[in-house]
C-alpha cells in the first residue's frame, strides 16, 4: 500500500513511475489500485518499470495497492526500495510483509526481520520502520 499525500490547494495530476529491478519482459503480471476510488488503474509498460497516472486532491491523500508477480531466478528476489533517495526524504512509515510458500528456505533477507509467523502453507516476515530512508532494496536469497 502506498500513500500519496498532496499538502497544495490545489489537485495534483501525475505520472508515477513504478520501477524494476529487472526488464518488464519478467513481470507476470501488475494491477493498481486506488482504494479511494476504488478503481483500478492502468499502467503502462515501460523497459524496467511501469507508469501510472493518478489524482491526488487538495490537502488530501490517495492510497494505491500495486502488486505485481515476476518471474526470477530460483535463488533471488529484489524489491527497489533505493528510488526512494531520490525524493530525498525518507518514508514517514514503511511496513514491509514478505509471503514465502513453504517449502522454500530463505537464506537471507535484507533486514533484520521484526516478527514472523506460519499460516496457510506460507511463512510470512514482517518488518516495520519509521523515518526510513532505505540503504539497499528488498532483497532476499532462497533455494527451493
């Protein structure tokens, strides 16, 4: 979930782009949401990364879910996290959840995790930050 805040008096209309650490050729699958309008949103392709446009109104916000599916190697995953130093600010709050299907051992992740817990065939991690300016995107290693 992200959350977009607009503190001008007057309606913001952008064009977000969603980066990738890899080409979109990988990318399985992408939606967007915007969970004050409750529509989804179209995204358009790029080489590493998708677009979107979005409105966000005066002295308000706008919260999206994006998720995606991509393909990756067997041993690695990655998230960027590191677009973020390009704002120059640092996320108020980031929470992060990781779903890993069991089965699959995770070798190493990007972080210290905070609290994990079993349910449904999954094992999820969660992580929780406030004021976060990332040093390195979300990556995990695995073996299947």
């Amino acid at each position: 979930m992200y959350f977009l805040r607009n503190s001008n008096n007057t309606d913001i209309e952008t064009k977000i782009y969603y980066p990738y650490v890899y080409s979109t050729d990988i990318i399985d699958t992408i939606a967007i949401y915007n969970c004050n309008t409750m529509q989804n949103i179209k995204p358009f392709k790029g080489q590493k990364g998708h677009w979107f446009n979005v409105n966000i109104p005066a002295k308000d916000s706008v919260i999206l879910h994006i998720k995606y599916k991509h393909k990756h190697n067997d041993s690695a995953a990655t998230y960027i996290l590191l677009s973020t130093q390009y704002w120059k600010k640092p996320f108020i709050k980031a929470d992060y959840t990781l779903r890993v299907k069991n089965g699959i051992e995770v070798n190493k992740l990007f972080l210290p995790v905070d609290s994990t817990w079993q349910k449904n065939n999954y094992q999820y991690y969660y992580w929780q930050k406030f004021s976060y300016m990332p040093q390195s995107n979300f990556t995990v290693d695995f073996k299947k």
